[in-house]
C-alpha cells in the first residue's frame, strides 16, 4: 500500500505494479521498438524516401533534359546527342568497377555523376552537394526493376600493381603492347599499333597461332553495334576520349571489368596464368591488366591536343535526328553480336 497526505487527510492507496500502467521494465514483455533507425510513421518518412523525393527534384533540373521524364534516355535534347544518354529503364550502365553487365555499385554511379563521360555531353557534377548527389542515385534507381530483384555486384578485384614504384614505365608499356596485340588480341575491335608481322610475332610468343591474314582497316577501330542496336566504335587511343577517365587506375577498371553492353569482355577473369605446352613458361598474370593500362595510357598521352582534319578519316555513322516525341528506333546493317542474355549474370 501506499501512503499519502493531502491537505491533512491520510489517503490509502494500493499500490500498481508498473506492467498494469504498461512498462515492462528489463524482464517479460515485448522488447522496445528500435528507435534509431529511421522508419515511416505519422508525418515523418524513411531515409530512402525522403532521398527519393530529393532525388526527384534534383533530376528535373540536372538530368531530366536528356535522360527523359521517365529514364528511358529519350530527353528533349537526346535527338541532338552522340552517345545517346543512357537509357535508366533497363539498368545497363557501361562503366563500372564490377563485371560487364552487373549491376554497378553506388560508388560506381556517384563516379559517373561526379565526374562525368568525357567525350560525352555528360558533364561532371561535382558542384553538387554529396547529399544531392546519393538522392540522385537513389531516384535513378527507381527506374529499373532490376534494383529491387538484385543485389550491386561486388567489384572486380584490384591486384597490386607491380609497377607502381617504378620511375621508369618503359618495361610496363612495352609488355602491355605484346599482351594487347598477343594475348588479347585488342585489335580485333581497336586499331592496332603494331605492324602485321609484329603482330605475329607476339602471337606466337603468346603461345597462339599466326594469323595468316587481318582485317583490311586494321589500324582503324572497328564498327560495333551495342546492346541498344546503335553502331559505336571502339576508342582509337591515339585520336579518341576515354570515357570513364585516362588515369591508369581508371584505366584498370575499365579494361578488368569490362564495359557493359559492348564486346568490350571482363579481362580479371580471362587474363591469370596461361601455362603452355612448357610448364616452366608462363603466358600472363594479372600483373599485365597493369601493363596493358600503362600501355593503353602511353597511346593517350600520343593524342595531340588538337587533331590535323587532314590526317584523320571521318567516320561513316550516319545519325538521325529525331523529331519531337519520336521514339528511338536504330536501324541496323550490321548483326548485333550481343544479346540481352550476354549481359546476365547472377549478381
């Protein structure tokens, strides 16, 4: 019982026990909400809400123009634009730290807006607050399905660079020039920059047969039609802008992890430990996805700061000019080489 004083009188009161007034104090009784984490109740919304909403905000003024109202690529401005913006309805973005095709990471994406695609009309964003930037990232993914039905990739791993403290980047650049035109054979889409029988002599050195004849424009890139049915051309180092960056750690991403919805493949997992018929020699490591980087970087310090139009070939790709509220439609005459099969893969 309780006793208590009022104004002279001496009250009796029982006393409760603090679960009847609904406390379930350390012991029985449902556990606390958890209140730390931010969840929609009354007028207040989740973080993922409210960046949405932002998100939202933001891509009317920064993206909506080119990308469109609803991500499929197809803005007011898009008609005017080679490379066509990205279509964020089918979530198939090319430059990524996780392998061709995947789904990137946020970090992916925060690089893209950040920095933009050089060569492209995508400027680089980095004026914008960082909170800005993850709204954006969470709005974009609101367009594709595939966000909520898969999980981000992991990224491709990143091997020591054995070449890093070394001054003088002559013995990278001259392996990376045998491995592109050897082993990888990057001249079947880029130019090459070796002469056909220099071309041969990596091949054999490679382990691989001589090729008894190549393509007619061999030191020119060569036209490619990509996922959404457009015909690209692969970078010629020499001459074009590398999108998503020409550091050599940008450059290693790229050519790991490959550039979605190209033919551009995932080298991390091609270019280990080719052992030949010699089990004391060795092809390639992983080692050479550095030697290839520096030699592709040395290829775009040779680029001059402004083309000679007298020396360099235009290329044949017609682009039509899309009237207002038209659909993008691209009309091939080449086969695609890819499909959408090609770029899924468990995540």
């Amino acid at each position: 019982m309780i006793l208590v004083r009022f104004r002279g009188l001496l009250l009796v009161a029982a006393a409760v026990p603090l679960f009847a007034l609904g406390f379930s104090g350390c012991s029985g009784g449902e556990s606390d909400p958890d209140m730390s984490r931010p969840s929609e109740f009354g007028f207040q919304t989740s973080l993922k809400t409210t960046l949405v909403e932002e998100g939202g905000n933001a891509y009317k003024i920064y993206c909506i123009g080119c990308h469109g109202e609803t991500g499929d690529g197809n803005g007011v401005a898009a008609r005017f634009l080679s490379p066509r913006p990205r279509n964020f309805q089918n979530a198939k973005f090319k430059f990524s730290s996780t392998r061709s095709g995947r789904l990137p990471s946020d970090e992916d994406l925060r690089r893209t807006i950040m920095d933009g695609l050089k060569g492209s009309a995508m400027p680089g964003w980095d004026m914008i607050p960082a909170r800005t930037v993850d709204a954006l990232i969470a709005y974009v993914k609101t367009f594709s399905p595939r966000w909520e039905e898969k999980q981000p990739a992991t990224a491709i791993p990143v091997v020591d660079d054995p070449y890093r403290s070394i001054e003088d980047k002559s013995e990278a650049i001259a392996r990376g020039r045998a491995v592109y035109h050897g082993f990888s054979t990057c001249w079947a889409c880029h130019p090459s920059y070796a002469s056909e029988a220099e071309i041969n002599t990596y091949l054999v050195s490679m382990d691989k047969p001589a090729s008894a004849g190549f393509r007619p424009n061999l030191m020119e890139s060569e036209a490619k039609p990509n996922q959404e049915g457009e015909v690209i051309y692969p970078p010629d180092f020499r001459r074009d802008f590398v999108r998503a960056g020409g550091s050599v750690d940008d450059l290693y991403r790229s050519i790991a992890a490959g550039i979605s919805g190209t033919a551009m493949p995932t080298w991390v997992d091609s270019m280990v430990s080719h052992q030949t018929s010699d089990p004391t020699k060795v092809v390639t490591s992983t080692d050479d996805l550095w030697a290839i980087s520096y030699y592709v970087q040395s290829l775009l310090m040779e680029r001059p700061s402004r083309l000679d139009p007298e020396t360099v070939t235009v290329r044949a790709r017609p682009h039509r000019i899309y009237s207002e509220g038209e659909a993008f439609a691209p009309v091939l005459d080449i086969e695609p080489t890819t499909t959408d099969e090609d770029f899924e893969g468990d995540d």
